[in-house]
C-alpha cells in the first residue's frame, strides 16, 4: 500500500478522484441552499414550527431545486463509475501523461457540466461536457479490459 502510495499515477488518480467527489458532495449544500431561498422543502419535520397554512406552501417541489436535484443524480451516474474504473486503470500502469489527460479531461468535463446545469447555459453545452466525461471512462474501461482481460 506504501508503495502504491508513491506511484505517481496512482498519486494524480487519488488526487483527481478526491477533487471530484468534493465537487459531487458540495451539491447537497447547494440542494439545501436552493431549497431555502426558494422556500420548498420535502420533508414535514423541515418546516416543523409553522402554522399548517405555512407548511402548505412550504411543502412543494421548486424546478430550481428539482434541477440541482438532477444535476447531483447525473455526477453520481458519471463519477461512481470514474472512480471505479480510474483505480482499476491507475493499476494498469499506463503512462503519466496519458493518465493526467485522462483525469483531467474527466474533471474539467464535471465542472462543465455542473455549471452548464445549474446556470442554465444553451444545449449543447452540457450534453457535450457529458460525453466527454462518459468518453474518457469508456476510454479507461478499454484499456482495463485489454490489459486484464480473463475469462
Ligand atoms: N440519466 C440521464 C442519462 C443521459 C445523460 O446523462 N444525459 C446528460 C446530457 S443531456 C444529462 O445531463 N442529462 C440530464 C440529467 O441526467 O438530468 C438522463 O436521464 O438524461
């Protein structure tokens, strides 16, 4: 484990990994955030010393909220698998730089595609930071499945 520890592409992988899933969990405090200012909650026990009235209103889905709600299940269908098959490629041994590519492409993808959801910004934008990200996992998988392949 010393010793994986010290291997530089396992070092970027664990570094890139570690920066994405951050950005994966810093969307529950956003969903929180959008559900405060936009004063719509899923859960009765969140809006438990108001009047019934009050919880009425309160108590409702906001298209703002239900997006960063869908943008956090879109990291989660994309980065679970990066992490995955990124450590299953760490452990390949391919070349530094072709691996730093990997990961950064991946990342920089993530981003994109977090502030083309949240912010709103004209198709194809996300769509295209989508299969970005998808490709770059495809292309781990690939090398995985061609160094280790046994059935
Ligand atoms: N689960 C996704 C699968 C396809 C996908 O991830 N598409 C990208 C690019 S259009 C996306 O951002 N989908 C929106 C989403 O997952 O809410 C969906 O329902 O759209």
């Amino acid at each position: 484990m010393a010793q994986l520890m010290e291997d530089e592409v396992f070092m970027a992988f664990t570094t890139y990994a570690a920066i994405v899933t951050v950005k994966m969990m810093l969307m529950g405090p956003l969903t929180a955030y959008y559900r405060i200012t936009r004063g719509a909650f899923s859960n009765e026990e969140d809006v438990g010393r108001k009047s019934a009235e009050e919880k009425k209103k309160l108590l409702k889905t906001h298209p703002d909220v239900e997006r960063v709600r869908r943008c956090h299940q879109n990291d989660l269908e994309n980065i679970v698998p990066f992490v995955v098959v990124g450590l299953l490629y760490a452990l390949t041994g391919p070349d530094l730089s072709t691996a730093l590519l990997h990961f950064r492409i991946f990342v920089g993808s993530r981003i994109l595609h977090t502030i083309a959801y949240v912010c709103i910004l004209p198709q194809p934008s996300r769509g295209l930071s989508y299969i970005t990200g998808l490709l770059v996992t495809f292309s781990m998988a690939h090398r995985v499945l061609s160094t280790v392949l046994f059935f």
